[in-house]
C-alpha cells in the first residue's frame, strides 16, 4: 500500500495555472485571461508567446471555470424532427462536422413533429445556455423563434422573422418534372405533402405545376401527409400507389416524390409487385441522401448540397453570434435567406433505354 502510494505521488502532474503561465510567458494573469476568454485583443505576437507556452506547459483549460467566468458554452442546439428522414440524418451530420471545425459542440433534439416536446426541449436549450440555435424541425413559427434570447438560423422550414439557409426547391421541382417530360411521360405525377405555402419545400410543387401545365401532359398531385415514419409513410403511400395502378395503367407515368425516404418506399411497392421496375414506371426523388445511391435500385434524384448548407448555416450562425459576444450585433435592415443550387441527378430509375431514344 505505501509503495503504490508513494508510485501514486510520484507520477501525479502538478496542475498548470494562469500563474504558471504568467510566470513562464513573463505576463500578467490578467493578459493569460484575456488570451482565452477575448484573444483578439491581444496582439498576434502575444498570443503566439502564450500559445507556446500552453503546449510547452501542458495547460489544459477548465471550461466549467471558463463557462462560469464569461457565459460562453460555445455550445449550439439543433432541433430535428426525426432521423428516420434519411435527409435530416445526413444534413445533421454534415452540420456537426462543420460545427467541430469552428470549435463549437452540439446538443440534439428530436422533436418528432409534436409541438409540446419541441416547446419543451427550447426551454432546455435556453437553459443550457446555448450560444445560438439551427432549427431544420417545422413545428414552432419562426415568430416565436425570433423572440428567444440566441441568433437561430433555420434549414428548410418557414422563415418569415428568422435568417435561414434552404436549397432552391422551385429550381429542383422544374428539373425533376422537365427531365421527366423529357424522357417521354404521358402522365406526370407529384408526390407530396400538403404544404403551406410559406415552406420553403413548396417551391417543389410549384416547379411540378409549372412545367406540367406547359408541357399539356395530363398530370395528378397527391398531396397529402405521408409522415416521417417508415412505417407511416409506407402505410399512406400504399392507397397512392394503389390509386396510380388503378387509374393510369399502361400510361408511362413520371412520378416526381418529394424527398428520398418516400421514394425509396415507393420503389419498394414497385419492385415487391413487378421484382422489377417496369418500363411504364419512372420515379425521381428528392435530396440525393445516402438511400437514394444505396436503394436496392439506385434512383434519380435531386441533389440538395448538404454540406454547402450546412456550412452557409454555420458562418452565418457563428457570424452572429461572434457579434452578439463582441456587443456588436450584425445590423441589417431585412432577413438573410440564402438558397443553395440543387442539381439534377440521373440514375436507373429515369435513364433512357436504347429503344426509347
């Protein structure tokens, strides 16, 4: 026992302090302080002495004592409404690899779509004292989002009195539903949900109508909530497909779905009646998350750029909030909503064959 003890003794590191490195650096506590807490105050050459020193010293920072002295968490939340939307998992993951190259660390709620666990989980966040927040869930109005007490940028969802980052969805439902004429559809048909027309995911069903109504090609929306749920949507979308056997059997359909996890059900229901995909059937979804290349059969798709998103949503954020912890607020007389580029991606699902060309 005194033998471990006096083992123990001897290999324990004495902990490194501000005065340590005052004493190493030749500074004063106090400008060891500013080094962490507010460093560009410092000069380069300064910060570059006391960096040195850290390492040298192998200073290791209390963020609880950081936290405590000037409120910083350098913690953001982010509120998604599930992950068993392929596209919110890979959108969130690119967001939190982003997040790690600014330094910042990630508290995650799922909200599942209800208003009541959303509203709480808010109130966890402002408790956590976050520094900013990403909200990609849809349930609480941007108006109530832009009376907390954080910057909050949004992803996809209704923005009316909050900055936010969206891909160009109008731009993504005119080249899937063109592609689709293009290919030679006689019935041109769009899955979605029935959206308001203040979600930004509207401008899909907009694209659709507009190239529909020019192309004079008969055409059917279903709009309806599928659901954010396999189980759900693969229940909702069953009656759709029923209804597409139905009505517009040997018609070559060009079916248009507004996002991957439902299109991936949807070919699903295809391939489980045909064990193929038949030649009257051509789908494209929306998004090009991971399912859509990994599907038993690869789809087409309409490429969101995840990780410019996710990027254009963290700049914006950590602009903010840098100037909300300087005091100088970003002053701007109307919203930010910056809209990232989609692009039209081809795959098995809506490929031309040699006789159809």
């Amino acid at each position: 026992m005194l033998y471990w003890h006096y083992e123990a003794e001897k290999n324990m590191k004495k902990k490194v302090t501000f005065a340590d490195l005052a004493r190493k650096t030749g500074f004063s506590k106090t400008t060891i302080s500013r080094y962490f807490n507010n460093a560009d105050s410092l000069s380069l050459e300064t910060q570059e002495i006391i960096r040195a020193a850290v390492e040298e010293l192998g200073y290791k920072e209390n963020k609880l004592a950081r936290v405590l002295a000037n409120g910083r968490t350098e913690i953001i939340g982010v509120v998604v409404p599930s992950l068993y939307m392929h596209y919110y998992a890979y959108l969130l993951s690119h967001l939190l690899q982003v997040g790690e190259e600014y330094g910042y660390k990630f508290i995650v709620f799922f909200s599942d779509e209800d208003r009541d666990t959303e509203k709480k989980y808010l109130s966890e966040l402002m408790a956590y004292n976050v520094e900013g927040l990403i909200m990609i869930s849809h349930v609480t109005p941007s108006k109530e989002l832009s009376k907390l007490n954080v910057p909050v940028i949004t992803i996809e969802r209704e923005d009316q009195f909050v900055n936010s980052v969206n891909a160009n969805n109008y731009q993504g439902g005119l080249m899937a539903t063109r592609h689709l004429v293009d290919i030679g559809c006689e019935v041109l048909i769009h899955i979605n949900g029935d959206l308001l027309t203040t979600s930004p995911a509207y401008g899909r069903i907009r694209g659709f109508r507009e190239i529909a109504e020019k192309s004079g090609l008969e055409s059917r929306e279903y709009l309806t909530r599928l659901g954010i749920k396999y189980r759900d949507i693969r229940e909702n979308m069953i009656p759709i497909f029923e209804d597409i056997e139905k009505n517009y059997s040997g018609k070559k359909k060009g079916i248009f779905v507004s996002n991957d996890t439902s299109a991936n059900v949807l070919l699903n229901l295809i391939l489980q009646k045909y064990n193929r995909l038949p030649d009257d059937y051509k789908l494209i979804g929306f998004d090009d998350s991971p399912i859509s290349w990994e599907a038993v059969m690869p789809f087409s798709t309409i490429r969101q750029d995840t990780r410019a998103i996710a990027e254009d949503a963290m700049e914006m954020l950590v602009r903010m909030m840098d100037g909300r912890k300087h005091r100088i607020p970003i002053i701007s007389k109307s919203l930010i909503h910056h809209v990232i580029d989609t692009e039209l991606i081809i795959r098995s699902t809506t490929e031309k064959k040699e006789n159809n060309e």
